[in-house]
C-alpha cells in the first residue's frame, strides 16, 4: 500500500471531521470499511468543491479526462482485494474499476475517479479536482 499517496488524497478530497477515521481504517485491518464508506456516504466524505463531475451516467467525461491526462498509471484504492493498492495504467480504470459494482478511487496526479457501490441502475461516479 502506497500509504503517502493515500494519506494525501483523505487530505485533499476529504472533508476535515471525517479524515482521521478514515486514515486510521486505511491504514489497518479496517481497510475494507474505509472504502466502504464509499458505498452509499460519498457526497458525505467529500469536499463538494472538489467535486467536477457527479452521475450515474458519466462514461463519457471519465473517458475524455482519461485521454487527456498526462498520467500513464494510477493508483487505486479498492473494496476488491485484487486491485487494491495496486498501480494500474489508464486503460486498465474503464476494465477494471467502472462498472465493477463495489467502491473504488483511482488517483491520478492531478484527478480522482470514484466510483460508487452499485445499488439500483449504473453506479455513481465522481470526477475530483484539487
């Protein structure tokens, strides 16, 4: 585990009263609840400022910011064991993060991708900008 990189996104994307807890949780045998937090109390973890894109239905602008970035790899963050604190490179995100059906962030140098536990109809996704 990248614990930096993870330390510095909860810093970045999340809100103040909610960053210890969940850096405690990253960082111990209550990983798995950490991402959960994910699942179905995003907009609540997340700084709203920080939030550029928001809808079940955004493909298209995660594609677009993929393209776009300068980044080859990310790290992700996962509620699934095998990509968890794993580096994947951009075009693996769409195969292996969307539409997967549990929490996941990938972070980029200057983006984040999230997407959320999927309930009902497509998952919620997030695009994030400092």
């Amino acid at each position: 585990m990248n614990r930096s990189l993870e330390e510095e996104f909860v810093r970045a994307y999340i809100v103040k009263n909610r960053r210890e807890r969940l850096l405690f949780e990253l960082h111990g045998p209550k990983r798995q609840d950490a991402v959960g937090r994910f699942c179905h109390c995003a907009d609540d973890l997340l700084i709203e400022s920080r939030i550029k894109s928001k809808g079940q239905y955004i493909l298209k602008d995660i594609e677009a910011r993929l393209l776009a970035s300068a980044a080859q790899t990310c790290y992700v963050i996962s509620y699934s064991p095998g990509i968890d604190g794993k580096v994947l490179r951009n075009q693996e995100v769409l195969d292996e993060i969307i539409g997967r059906g549990m929490a996941s962030i990938a972070i980029f140098d200057d983006f984040v991708i999230i997407e959320t536990e999927q309930v009902q109809g497509p998952a919620v996704k997030y695009i994030l900008e400092k």
